[in-house]
C-alpha cells in the first residue's frame, strides 16, 4: 500500500507550505508511541551527567555524545523540553522513522525516490510548564551544515492532541515561497535564529490543531512557532527531517539511508 500524496495534497502544499493528514496513526499505536516518548525523556536525562553542560541566553542545554538536550527556559530547570536525536533512545522510535506513512510522501517532499534521515527530535511541552517557541524557520538553522536546505522538509507526528491552549504548532501560511530570511537583531546569542517580524504578517498564521495520530508535514522555510501548554496534560510530538539519500545527519554524521 503507497501513502503518497495525491495532486491536491502536493498542491496544497505547494501554495500553503504545510500539510495536514488527520489520525493517520491509530489509538494503540499512538498509546506505544506515547511510552516509547516517556522512556526516551528517561534515559535521556539519566545521561545528562554524562554531558557537558552549557547556558545560551539563560537557556540550558547538555550534550550528551551527539545528542542535544534543551531544558525548560528558567535558567536551573531539570525539565526536558526538547532531545534531538531521540530515535536512538528507544527502538519504536528507531523504527518510525522508516514508516512508509512518513517515508513515502517524503520521497515527494524530498523530491527523490531514495531518502535518507537528516535529523529527528522529540518536543515534551509538558502541563502548564512547557513553553512555547518563537517564530522561526529551519533553513537559517540548517544552512550552514547542508548544501541542499531546500530538500529537508519536516514531518510532525502528534503524540497528543494538539489544542491551541496546549501549544499546537501554528504556521506562516505561504512564508516558505520567501526562501530562507534574516533572524532578529536584538544582541542575544539566538536572537539571529528567529525570523525578524518585518518579514512576514502575524495575520497570515494558522494553528494547527489535530488528533494524537495526526501528522503535519511542513516546508523547512516556513516560519512557524508555538505557544506555551497552558493545560493540565503533555503536548508530545515527535519532528523527523528527511533528506535525499547518502547525505550524513545533522549531528551524527552517520548515514542514514531510508530508502
């Protein structure tokens, strides 16, 4: 069975710079899914001793090997928020990023039929702590470690719903047609990753609000973003990178081919 996209979705995306399939991934599968998510954040931050530790704009983050932990934004937060790469910490994971209902519309995305894996992370965004992230694209992120940044399109599994009161992901509809665009001037150490607000209208945005099981296909130039979990339950979710094939990972360096 192929999981491609059919012309109005490719069309779609095209014009819009996202794409949303809704509950692809069943209750059971999601509820693994979930666990595998839980014991990930686990052995991740039983690793974190390991790691060296770093503060970038009162922002913690460990490296562990050629893992990234960031923490919640107050500056001593034992709180997880972001692993990249997480598939490695635990085999369910490992396995979806080989999934044909993820691989096979991003040969489309990727635009060739043999891909391989760029880079993976798991947002925790846990009750009433999680935060939310400014408006950004991937490319600025990414342009300095790949020569084809147009070909790394992001695909987003939601392990839990996803509400605009918990954090969803919200998109610039139509931004990724801008291609890569200047980050903010505000003197902080990130501040030149997010997108300077003269570069797009705030109006334009779309909060994307799905079932667990849902996934969310988006551009690496569109500028997207999220607001803090304002609920009493976690906004889980899993963003795999995708790449054309023989081209190492983002962190690893390892190759990763998928198909």
């Amino acid at each position: 069975m192929s999981f491609a996209l059919n012309a109005a979705e490719t069309a779609f995306y095209s014009a819009h710079g996202y794409l949303v399939r809704e509950s692809v991934f069943s209750p059971a599968e999601i509820s693994e899914l979930q666990d595998a998510a839980e014991c990930a954040a686990s052995r991740a931050l039983a690793m974190a001793d390991e790691g060296r530790s770093y503060i970038l704009d009162q922002k913690r983050f460990i490296d562990v090997d050629r893992m990234t932990l960031q923490f919640e934004q107050t500056l001593n937060s034992d709180l997880l928020r972001v692993i990249e790469p997480v598939d490695q910490l635990d085999p369910r994971l490992t396995s979806l990023v080989s999934d044909a209902r993820l691989a096979d519309p991003m040969q489309q995305l990727v635009g060739s039929p043999n891909i391989a894996l760029w880079t993976n992370k798991l947002n925790l965004k846990r009750p009433r702590q999680g935060s939310g992230f400014g408006w950004h694209q991937d490319s600025p992120y990414w342009i300095h470690d790949s020569q084809h940044v147009d070909q790394l399109p992001n695909v987003m599994l939601a392990f839990d719903e996803a509400t605009e009161t918990n954090g969803c992901l919200r998109v610039i509809r139509g931004s990724h047609r801008q291609g890569c665009l200047p980050g903010t001037d505000d003197g902080s150490l990130l501040g030149g990753f997010f997108t300077s607000p003269n570069c797009f209208d705030e109006a334009q945005q779309v909060a994307l609000t799905v079932p667990a099981g849902s996934l969310i296909f988006f551009s690496p130039h569109v500028i997207h973003g999220s607001q803090p979990n304002h609920t009493d339950t976690s906004r889980r979710a899993i963003i795999i990178t995708y790449q054309p094939a023989n081209h190492p990972m983002l962190k690893t360096g390892e190759v990763r081919n998928i198909r």
